[in-house]
C-alpha cells in the first residue's frame, strides 16, 4: 500500500474519531443561586464516556437561576428567578447549540413567590412554575418564536396551622405524564398530588382540573419531586419531610401508592429529588442537612417495588442530580460545597464511585442535559 493511502486512511480514521467523541459529548447546564451580577447559568460541553468537563459559557443577568427546562427541540431555555414576590420571574432564552450562547428573549412574572421548578412541554406550547412561598403555579403561554406570555397563576389553600413547614401551600413540582395528557403539581404544605387535564387547543395547551382534583397522602410526607418508571407504568415520589419514596402505581391519569421506604434514615426532612437509570433498573434519592448523600435502590421488574441497596455520601447539600442517558454517570449539585460531584455507576449494582471529576460551580442547584 502506498504512503499517500496509508495518509488518506488515517486522516479517514481521524475523523471518525472526532465524530465519535463529539457524539458522545452532551451540553450539561448548571442553575446556581447566584446575585444577578454573577455567573448564574454555566454551561459545560460533558463527555458521557470519560466523565470530562469543559465549561462553554458562563451567564449572569439573572437572579437566582435556580431551575431550568429546555425545551424539546433544544432551541430554547426557560429559567426561573427564584425571588421574592415582588420580583420572581421567568426567562426564555434562545440556544444556539453549534456556538452554545444563550440569547435573552424576553421576560414574564410569576406573580408567586420563590418560583423554584419549572416545565415545559414537548410541543412547546406552555411553560408551568411550582411556585413555592406563593403557594401556587403559573401558567405561561409560549408563542412560536419561544417567548413568553403572561401568566395564569393557579393559587392553592390549606395547611396546618401552627406547622412549622406545613401552615400554608408550599407548591414544589410540575411534571406530565408520560402521555403528556395530565399535569400534576406537588404540594408540600398539604401533603396533596394536584392533577389537571393538559388540552390542546389550535396551537396552544390549557389546563383543566383534573378528576379527582387531587391525591392525598399521609400527613407529613411533604411530596417534592417525582419521577416517572421507563415503561410508564409507576411513578416514584421523594418526599422532603418524611424522607420517604412513595412507589406510586400508575394508571390512566391516576395514582395508587403501593409501597413506602425509607431514603432519609436520619429522619432530618431534607430529602430533595429522584430519578431512575435509563434501563429503569436502579433509582436513586438524595438527602441533605445530615449524613449528605444519596440513597440506592434496586426497582423489582415485576411489581415496581424498591429494595435499599446502598448509600453513597456526597458533598455539602445535594440538590438536583442527573444521570447520563447512556447510563454511566451521576452527576449531583452540591451546593454548599460549590461542587458538582461525577459519579460512575455500576451497571451491575447500581452502586456509584465517585470518579473524583469535580465541576467547581458556586453554589450549583440544578443540571440539565441537552
């Protein structure tokens, strides 16, 4: 073979190599508490076969960017601004993915309080904050070219009154179905699921109450986050107070709990969120205020039901975490420590070893794939 073919395959080879790695690079994007002056957004490109880091851009203008959606298509960023009531605000970002810059489009108020969840649905028709101080949710419209219209806020009641955390509504999530054919909103202040009727409407989505119009759960459980089985079939909430994850059999719109266990055994109400490995084989909790970690479980195929498998400790005050959609990786915001940690999972176990790759961000909250 001669020097010029053995030039022209190795240049092919090249190639396919810089194709493969950058196929297997994602954008990570870290929400942060942050003053508006200072970075609040950051975004990363994150290599899922290495575990590598490399920060693409950092964002300010913003007060506390605490949680963010992207929507579908990966053309648009919706942010909280987790404020006070006067203030607390919604941005919609245009993305520009081949030269990762985040363009400000525009800007709505929640007219609720400490916005701290937000989603956006796969069609990109409405945008929806848990709104947690202001007990309540906004409804945000979006028009074709991204923006946002001005909200409908969906404003909760009850409590238990002379309850330190529970006196008055605490709205802590927003999340669909897998169908996206229901809404549902967590309330921590009055331990209730609330359920809606996502219906189409021309090119917009509105909401209708759902029947029945909520789920109620033991008193004290405080629900926060959950997540949805890969096959659709249960549903998994962590709730903050109790430390509990509640194994939620799903069907047609509705939930039924089969199984409480324990992810918090230290029993500080500072559970914060949930998720599943893609393989729906292992689910993972985190934990703060004491014994900071991150609790395992294995997901029994038949029934959906959890068996406690491991705990990992982590960082100061783990919020938000995420897994890689190959399944390899963990990657949890710690936000006291000011460290987004890197874990490897053991595809076996579940189990996770901490891959020392720390992402140094000040006071990380939430992490998001794109």
């Amino acid at each position: 073979m001669s020097k010029l073919k053995y030039f022209l395959i190795g240049l092919l080879g090249m190639a396919f190599t810089a194709c493969a790695q950058k196929e297997s690079e994602l954008y990570l994007f870290v929400g942060s508490y942050a003053d508006a002056a200072d970075t609040g957004i950051s975004l990363y490109r994150f290599n899922t076969d290495t575990g590598a880091a490399t920060l693409v851009k950092e964002v300010s203008g913003i007060q506390d960017p605490s949680y963010q959606a992207i929507s579908r298509d990966g053309k648009f960023v919706y942010s909280v601004s987790e404020t006070g009531e006067s203030d607390a605000k919604v941005c919609a970002y245009s993305f520009n993915k081949d030269a990762g810059t985040l363009t400000l489009l525009n800007e709505q108020k929640t007219e609720g309080s400490a916005p701290c969840y937000i989603w956006v649905d796969s069609q990109r028709r409405m945008a929806v904050t848990a709104n947690y101080n202001g007990g309540s949710i906004s409804v945000f419209p979006i028009s074709a070219d991204g923006t946002l219209q001005p909200a409908k806020v969906c404003a909760y009641e009850g409590g238990t009154p002379g309850s330190e955390r529970q006196a008055v509504p605490h709205l802590h999530c927003v999340y669909a179905s897998p169908d996206e054919k229901y809404l549902y909103a967590n309330d921590l202040g009055t331990d209730r699921i609330y359920k809606y009727e996502l219906i189409a409407s021309g090119s917009g989505l509105n909401l209708k109450e759902g029947e029945p119009a909520s789920f109620s759960l033991p008193a004290g459980e405080g629900p926060r986050h959950t997540v949805f089985h890969p096959n659709g079939k249960r549903a998994y909430l962590i709730s903050e107070l109790s430390g509990r994850v509640t194994v939620l059999d799903y069907d047609n719109g509705n939930f039924t709990p089969v199984q409480f266990i324990e992810a918090d055994t230290l029993h500080v109400s500072g559970s914060a969120d949930i998720h599943i490995t893609p393989d729906g084989r292992f689910l993972y909790a985190s934990n703060r205020l004491k014994g900071d970690g991150i609790a395992i479980f294995s997901i029994d195929p038949a029934d959906g039901k959890l068996t406690k498998t491991g705990y990992q400790l982590t960082g100061i005050h783990p919020r938000n975490f995420i897994i890689t959609p190959n399944g390899k990786y963990l990657l949890c915001a710690c936000r006291d420590s000011n460290a987004v940690q890197v874990f490897e999972i053991d595809p076996q176990t579940g189990l996770l070893k901490d891959t020392g790759k720390d992402i140094k961000v000040d006071k990380p909250v939430c992490l998001k794939f794109k």
